[in-house]
C-alpha cells in the first residue's frame, strides 16, 4: 500500500503541505511588518524550487489535457481552436470502447473479488491465531516487492508449464494478485483500530459469527473495505506490464490499447483518452472520499 | 452447599493456562440466583479472566463452569444468555440507541411492537428513556454506561455479567452510577458478576466478595467478613488501611490471647495486647496481628462488647487532615501505628500524648506466614 498510495498522495498532499507553509511564511512576514527578516532569500528559493518541481511534474498532464480540445490533428501551440472532435473520435472508435468497457469490467470484478479476499485474509491475520501466520502474511504482501516484469513472466511461465491457454479469468486472476497487497494492507490497518470488544459485545447478545460480521465488524470496516476497493480499480485500470504479459490476443485493456496505438502513430485521440482516464481516476477516489464524509455526517445525524 | 437450583452460576476446579502462566487456579465458587458477586483484586490477579471465562470468552484449561445448572464449557458464548457490559461499554458506533439495544432481541424471536416496548422498558429502567434516536458518540460517559447496561438487560440473561464498569467514569459519576446499578440489580433481581479492583466499589455493592491474588481466591465472604476479619494479610492489605504488628504469644486462655507485640528500635516497653480468637496457639509462638486503622480510637474508649479492654499510650507524629477523619501517625511501643478516628472537637495534634483503646475483639490474629491459623 505504501508505496502506491505515498507515490499518488504524496503531490498534492505536499503541495498542500508547500502551499500552507509557504501562506503562514506570508503571513509571519506580514504581521511583523517592522521587523527585517535578515535572509528572505532562503525561503524564496526554496519556494521557487517547489513550484519548478511541480510545474516538471504537472506540466506535461496539462500538456495533454490541453491538447486534447485542440481542433487540429498536431500537437502545436498555440491551440488552433476548441473541439471535442478527439473525444468525438474516441467514442466512435470501436477498438477503444471495446478496451474501455474490458478496463472497467475488469477493474471492478477485481476490486469486488481482491477485497472480499482482502477482508477473508486480514481477519484471518488480525484476529486469529494459527501456525505459519507470519510466513503467509508475508506471502499476502510480496506481489509489493516483486517487480511486476517477473512477476508477470513468472505467472506466464507457470501457466505455460500447466499448458493453461491465456483468458480472461487468468488475466482477473493475475490482477488480483498484484491488487490483494494493497487491499491486506489497508483493511488490515483499519480491522487493527477496531477493538474485538465490539464483536465480542455482539457475540454476547446473541449474534453467531456470521451475523457478528455482517452487521458489526463489516460495517466499521467499511472505509477501508471502500478505499481498499478504490486502490485495487485504479492499480487494476492503470496497470500495463503486467497486463501485456498476461493478456490473451485479442483482449486489450486501455493501457494496452493506448500502447498499441503508440506503436503506429501518435494520434490526438490518446490525448483525449488521456483525459478521459485522468478524469476518471481523480474523481473517482473524491467521490469516494465525499461520500465517505457524507455517509460519516449522515451517521452522526 | 445450597441446592443446584438456586445456583446461577457453579465454577468447580476452574484452571486457565495460558502456556506455562497460571492465570487462574483451584477456582470453585457458586454464585446464588439473585445476588451480587464481586471479583475483587489488583490487575493481573485473574478476576477478568474468570468473567471471560464465564461469559465464554476464553476458553476453560480445566475443571467445569455450570449457568443454570447447566454445563457450558463447550457452549458458545451466543448461546450462553448472558448480559455482558464491558469496561469501555462497547457500544456499536454505527447503530442508534435504539438498535444498540435491541441488538440482542433480534436473536430472540420477538415480533417488533414487542421489541421496541422492551427497548422502551430497558431506557426507561436505565433512566434515559430519550435517546433512541441518537448515536453512541453523542452520549457522555454515563450515558454510553446506562445504554450499555440496557442493552445488556433487555435480552433478560441468566447472568449480568460486568467488567469494571465504572472505571471509565469520573469520581462523583462513579458513585452515583453505583447506586444505579445496585437498585437495578435488586429491582431485576439477577445474578450479577462484578469484577472490579475498587474495594469502595466491592464492599457497597456486593452480597459476596471474593478477593482474588495470582489466580487465586484469597478470601470469599460478605463485605463485612472479609473487611473486618480478614484470612490473610494479602486481603487485610488489600482492603482498607491496616497495622500489621509482629507479636509473641505468651498466653492462650478461654478464647483470648494475650500477646506481647514486638518492639521497634529504640528500646521502647513493649505493648501487651489481649485479641480474642479461635485459633489454637502455642505459648511462645510468633504470629502477626492485623488492627484496622480506625478500630483503634484516641481518647474516648469505644463501647465495650463483653470482652476486655487494651489501653495503651503513645504519642502523635503526624496528622492527616481528611474533612470527616483524621489519618493519625502515632508511635507506641517503639511500632508506628495508622489510626483513623472521626474528627469531633478536639483533633489530636502532633506531639501529642494520646491514650489509645483497642476491643479485644477488634484485631485479627493471623500466624506468621501471613494466614489465619487453623
């Protein structure tokens, strides 16, 4: 989990953090207008470095987003003219809503099937007590460590040992594997804050384990049950190594359909396509993210 | 012992193991239908871990727990019928007041107009019969306590069982949530485990305490018996505040000792003291005797029950100011006593010589492995 979720929170909650600092540095210098700060020269520096660092960072997403209303087929400034003509083109391009529809169906059935186990596993880890938890913990989480290349060779030599024809269970599959680390790790870290007091209160009443679940633990477990699922849709839709390995002839994700585009030309539609999946994966964790606070307000009343 | 009836819960032999730590042991103990049981004794003396066991949260290591005449060491804790408030209530944040209480009923077969009457009766008894529709989060800590005991009660268990309720709650709440729970217990008139390490707590509230160390029962008994004539100087200790003075027998005549008790550095004239007891003892034999800090009494003698009167001098080193008594240091005989006396006009001050009085029936004599002498 760490490593995905520090490599897509970490710039804007940086920037975040930046953009506060460099405000209260303001406001300091401000309300102490008599007094001479003997080195601004420092902060400012600093400042300036921070916004080139995020300008390399941002600019070439803006770049594309930018491009893709651009009205002309290259890729120049200045714009010629405002068009949805490339995402007019998208839609009409079979091959690539084929690819769309693959992604989602596939990124969700992962996220269904990667969290149910995510769930099955961290409680298994949390609450119980067996020989050889630590060894399968770690198991649970290497998929992290291994580099997705081997790993994708690897699952594909495996199957080819099984003589087992590529399909698309088998790319589900293989997502799930590289999805259930970061789902573990989350509700793990989640199920760990809640005491078993609740369950065992349950329990007391009446409830059989079962009926504790559904309606004690599964319910405090929810925020990470969604977050877990997010992660595992946005790695599942993102993903490309693994996937080229994995996928059988014929299916392309849109990754993959983006990649195979590139090998040709490079046309303004993967510009549009872009956007469209830069816009699909930042909403959809902010959706999540105010629902969650919606759900949280409306259960406070 | 009392017929199997009348026993709510019946522990025999009851052993708890966690690998090679004994938690409990030799624990066999009835609880009658109707009263209230408190576990008393410091953290780690297993009294938490005999209620688990009870409620069927930990497993049994040997020996046999009967609720209801019934044997449940393989019966699931769902299936026990027990009410259970825990330390910090544990009440399901996501649910209403409402379904926090009538978790339970939902395991019991009851239509919903029924349900929501008993939920209705539990908040009534509780004393908060307005909260239904609010949420754990925005009760205080009193509140949660009384939501949590509701809905411990609705489900009408063979056995309340609570796991120190009260500690959660500040001073003045404690006391009053005491009281409340006491006149619920007698109005529902349910067998009740208390486990707590507030001896205040156990003796106000308890018909029987039991007062537990290493895994052990040390002494069980009415607040009386074990606050005034306590078996061990763990549980003379462990309750209230106590002199502990080491003596010699020197005489054993009808029931009374006369003891001379040992002298501490400096030469002083040893005290001789008369203790009535039971016990058989040697002449000559080294015992402990055990006075309560308030059973001795500056001044004034107490009222004589038959038996004879220890008066002995000594002189006050220390007062401590408590508003309705006064915590006396006084030295005597070369040992330094406790003395707590209720402050009546003319407190004792340091350096004062004060006469002491001691009823012969006011001391415990135990021998000098810290037991009650059999």
């Amino acid at each position: 989990m760490t490593t995905t979720t520090q490599s897509r929170a970490t710039p804007v909650a940086s920037e975040a953090a930046e953009r506060a600092a460099a405000a209260g540095g303001g406001v300091a210098t401000r309300r102490r207008p008599g007094v001479r700060i003997p080195r601004p020269s420092g902060w400012s520096l600093i400042r300036l470095a921070s916004i080139l660092v995020y300008v390399f960072m941002f600019a070439p997403i803006a770049v594309v987003v930018l491009l893709s209303f651009n009205s002309s087929r290259f890729g120049t400034f200045p714009l010629e003219g405002f068009s949805f003509r490339w995402f007019e083109a998208l839609w009409a391009n079979d091959a690539i809503v084929s690819a769309f529809q693959t992604s989602l169906v596939l990124g969700f059935l992962t996220a269904i099937i990667s969290t149910s186990i995510g769930i099955a596993a961290s409680l298994a880890m949390v609450r119980y007590d067996f020989p050889g938890k630590g060894l399968i913990n770690t198991a649970l989480i290497t998929p992290i460590l291994v580099p997705e290349v081997v790993l994708g060779v690897a699952l594909l030599l495996f199957l080819r040992w099984l003589s087992i024809p590529k399909s698309f269970l088998l790319l589900l599959m293989g997502h799930v594997l590289i999805t259930l680390p970061f789902v573990v790790l989350v509700v793990q870290a989640r199920l760990t804050a809640i005491k078993p007091v609740y369950e065992e209160a349950a329990k007391s009443l009446g409830a059989n384990a079962w009926e504790t679940f559904f309606r004690v633990t599964l319910p405090l477990l929810m925020p990470a049950v969604f977050a877990g699922m997010l992660f595992a849709f946005t790695i599942s839709f993102d993903d490309v190594t693994a996937t080229l390995f994995w996928k059988s002839g014929g299916t392309e994700t849109v990754p993959t359909q983006i990649f195979a585009m590139l090998r040709n030309s490079i046309s303004p539609e993967i510009n549009a396509l872009g956007t469209v999946m830069i816009v699909l994966t930042v909403s959809l964790p902010l959706i999540a993210g105010g629902l969650a606070r919606w759900f949280a307000r409306g259960g406070r009343g | 012992m009392a017929e199997t009836r009348d026993i709510a819960v019946r522990l025999t032999d009851v052993e708890k193991n966690y690998g090679s730590f004994q938690a409990v042991r030799d624990m066999t103990l009835d609880i009658p239908e109707g009263s209230f049981v408190t576990l008393l004794g410091p953290s780690g003396c297993g009294k938490t871990t005999t209620l688990r066991m009870i409620a069927g949260l930990e497993s049994i290591t040997a020996g046999e727990i009967a609720i209801k005449g019934r044997r449940v060491n393989e019966v699931p804790i769902h299936k026990r019928n027990l009410g259970v408030v825990f330390q910090n209530y544990a009440l399901f944040p996501h649910m209403s007041i409402a379904d926090n209480v009538a978790f339970g009923l939902k395991y019991r077969k009851l239509n919903k107009t029924d349900a929501r009457e008993k939920v209705r009766r539990a908040l009534q008894m509780v004393r908060l019969p307005h909260v239904e529709d609010r949420f754990p989060g925005q009760l205080s800590g009193g509140q949660q306590q009384r939501i949590a005991l509701a809905r411990a009660i609705v489900i009408e268990p063979d056995v309340l069982l609570l796991d120190e309720p009260l500690s959660a709650l500040d001073a003045n709440l404690r006391e009053d949530m005491r009281v409340e729970l006491k006149r619920i217990q007698r109005e529902l008139g349910i067998a009740t485990v208390f486990v707590t390490h507030d001896q205040g707590e156990a003796l106000a509230m308890s018909d029987k305490v039991v007062v537990m160390s290493d895994g052990q029962m040390e002494q069980i008994g009415t607040p009386e018996d074990v606050y005034n004539r306590p078996t061990s100087r763990f549980v003379a200790s462990f309750l209230g505040n106590s002199n502990f003075l080491g003596a010699t027998v020197e005489d054993v005549t009808d029931g009374l000792v006369t003891l001379a008790v040992k002298p501490g550095e400096g030469g002083a004239m040893p005290i001789r003291l008369s203790i009535a007891s039971n016990g058989r003892f040697r002449k000559g034999e080294a015992v402990q005797i055990v006075i309560r800090a308030e059973r001795l009494c500056i001044g004034r003698a107490p009222e004589s029950r038959g038996g004879p009167m220890n008066t002995f001098e000594g002189v006050v080193t220390n007062v401590d100011y408590q508003g309705l008594n006064a915590r006396y240091f006084v030295e005597a005989g070369g040992q330094k006593l406790q003395v707590i006396n209720p402050i009546d006009q003319h407190p004792a001050r340091e350096g004062d010589r004060v006469t002491l009085h001691l009823r012969s029936e006011d001391a415990v004599i135990l021998d000098d492995t810290g037991h009650v002498h059999h």
